[in-house]
C-alpha cells in the first residue's frame, strides 16, 4: 500500500452497494416461486422478468466490484488483487457455467466471452484509452516492462485458450480431449500465478504508476474494520445473487439473440461486456487525467485474469460434469487475433502512444464487431 495513503473516516457506502445485492437474491427468490425465468417463450410474463433482470443484475455485478476493492485497500498487495479477480472470476464462471451445464448447453460460450474480452480490451478499451488520451495530451507515456509483461501473458494463453485446440489430433470441432484440457487448465493456472508474483511481489515496479519521475499518489484512504467487514458480507450477498441470476441472464440472452436472429456469438460479447464494464469506466477516467499506466494495468490486468482465471475453472467443469467445451476460434477470428497480436507489439513498443495507435486498435475493434453481423 502506497506510504502516502492514510487512514481517516470512512465514507459512507453509497446505497447501490448492498440495495442492488439484496434486490438480485429476493428476484431470484420471487421468480423462482413464481416458476418463471427457467425457459424462456416470450410471453409476458418473460418479458417482465426479462426486463426487470437486466438492471437488478448490473446493479449486483457493480456492487460485487465496488466491495471487492473496498476490501482491495484494506488488505493491500497482493491479496487486494486476489480479492478483485477472484470476485469477477466467481461471477464470469457463473454465467459461462450456467450455459456450459444448461437442459440446452451451448459449449461455444466461453470461446465466445474470452475472445470478446480480449477484442474489447485489447482493441476497444486500450484503443479507446490511447485515442482520448492522445486528443487531450497529445503523447502519453508508460512502462515498456510491464507492457511486454501483460503481452506475453496474453498472448500465450489466447494462444493456448483459442488457436491451439484447432490442431490437436484427439477431439475434433475445436475442442480439447480431457486429458489435454485438464494440462492446459494446469499450464495456464501456473502462467497467471506466475505472472501474479511478478506484478504484485517480484516486480512491483514494472506496473507501478510512476511516468518520469512523478509519482501518482494512491488517495483513496484505508477503509475501517467495519467498512471492510460491511463489503466482506455484501460482496459474498452479491456474488451469490450473480450466481442466482446468471442462468436465467443466459436464458434471455440467448432467447433474445434467437428472436433477432443474431449471431450466437453475440452472446459472448454480452457476458463479456457485463463483467468489464466496471473497469471500463475507471480506465478510461484514468486516461483523461494523463494516467495511461493505471489504464493499462486495469485494462490488460482484467484481460489476463479473464483468461488465466476463468479457462481453469470452466475446464474443471466440463472434465467433472462431461460437457463439451468448444475453444478454437475460426480462421476468420484467428486472424484478427494475429493483427492485434502485433500491433499490440508495436503499440508498446517504444513507451509511448499518441492518438495513431489508438485509431487503429479501434478499426480493428469494429472490425472484429463488424464481422460478427457480417460473417
């Protein structure tokens, strides 16, 4: 924890953090006892649910963050992050499981949601970063090391996660043979726990948001004991209400896209949006205010926790409970991966951006979104 921040009375939770909680467990209690939000037909009924749902789940996704990163500065590094990606983790493996293990399973969804994360990340948000970073300070500066840290991560485990089970021999369609998914579930649990040391105990520096000399304070004050155990309870409530919901979420997404006639893997970049939106906005205030660092490390950081966190978990589920799990993306998304692959090098390469690299992270974002409605 940063030796300037201090401790002094806490401000007051704001009421979204344990009313949106509360909400999402008592709808999930309300529909479940009214035998709604199992399948979904259009009637009206559903369509009350599902208009309802959307709002009492965001809510509880950003109430689960929010404490998350209450309890984040109490505790410090490096279990501040723990607490952070173990949060949004429970909630991704949550909505991606109950697809996995649905009456009707749709085993591309976690293909779908992790390649969304890192054409979002990668593409949009950093773009989006850089691009209005760039507008209002023309160059923004940041640390070459910890950016080739992120990369490295990223790029072997979307590799391991999304092209490489397109060439194995054992399970046709993409997918991984459970011997082979069970060792990648291994290898990419050992590359993020490495990579966790890295940032948070081996080297700290390479992330720390500190641009020539001057050093960005970390102003948020130490929560209390109490503020800390209020975030610990509402943030367990919370988790548990994303838990609740996110079948029927999958349920009405699915039915939704079915209805428009929508690509299904729109569905992935739903879920995907759902769990970042939270570090969207704090990624890109950072940007505004000439801190591309504390972007970068918030915007890659999720990725990699996406990725290194959640292929595990879901692995373990399809090996336990025998459900298929389709990773290999087509040779169409294989390629946008390889551009953004080296632009991405070239972008942080020097220790600098300016509004060029931004742009163009941001065409191939809207390509990877145009070429989902027009395949």
């Amino acid at each position: 924890m940063n030796a300037e921040t201090h401790v002094r009375s806490d401000p007051r939770a704001p009421a979204t953090s344990w009313a949106f909680p509360i909400l999402g467990v008592a709808f999930f209690g309300a529909v479940t006892a009214l035998g709604l939000g199992k399948t979904f037909s259009g009637t009206a009924a559903d369509i009350i649910v599902a208009v309802a749902l959307i709002p009492v789940l965001f809510g509880a996704v950003f109430a689960a963050v929010y404490h998350a990163e209450v309890i984040a500065h109490r505790t410090g590094e490096p279990y501040g992050t723990l607490v952070l990606t173990m949060a949004v983790t429970v909630m991704e493996v949550a909505l991606i499981g109950s697809a996995l293990l649905a009456d009707d399973p749709n085993p591309t969804l976690a293909r779908d949601t992790i390649f969304a994360v890192v054409m979002i990340v990668v593409n949009g948000l950093v773009g989006l970063c850089i691009l209005l970073g760039g507008l209002r300070h023309r160059e923004q500066s940041f640390r070459v090391k910890g950016a080739n840290a992120y990369l490295a991560v990223l790029i072997t485990l979307a590799a391991l996660s999304l092209v490489l089970p397109n060439h194995t021999n054992t399970a046709p369609g993409g997918a991984y043979s459970p011997t082979q998914l069970g060792y990648v579930a291994a290898a990419t649990i050992a590359i993020y726990a490495s990579f966790l040391y890295t940032q948070t105990v081996g080297n700290r520096e390479y992330f720390a948001v500190v641009i020539e000399g001057d050093e960005v304070a970390d102003k948020a004050h130490v929560p209390s004991g109490r503020a800390t155990l209020f975030s610990l309870v509402f943030l367990i409530v919370a988790l548990a209400a994303v838990i609740l919901l996110s079948k029927t979420f999958t349920a009405v997404v699915e039915f939704s896209l079915d209805g428009m006639g929508a690509p299904s893997a729109l569905a992935g970049v739903v879920v995907a949006l759902l769990i970042l939106l939270p570090e969207f906005t704090a990624a890109l205030r950072a940007a505004r205010d000439d801190k591309l660092q504390k972007s970068l490390n918030l915007a890659l950081g999720s990725a990699c926790a996406t990725i290194g966190l959640t292929i595990p978990a879901v692995a373990i589920l399809s090996i336990i409970y025998g459900a298929r799990l389709e990773l290999g993306i087509d040779e169409k998304d294989t390629v946008i991966l390889l551009v953004t692959v080296a632009v991405a090098l070239l972008t942080f390469g020097t220790g600098r951006t300016n509004i060029l690299y931004g742009f163009i992270h941001l065409v191939l974002f809207a390509t990877y979104g145009f070429l989902i409605l027009a395949p």
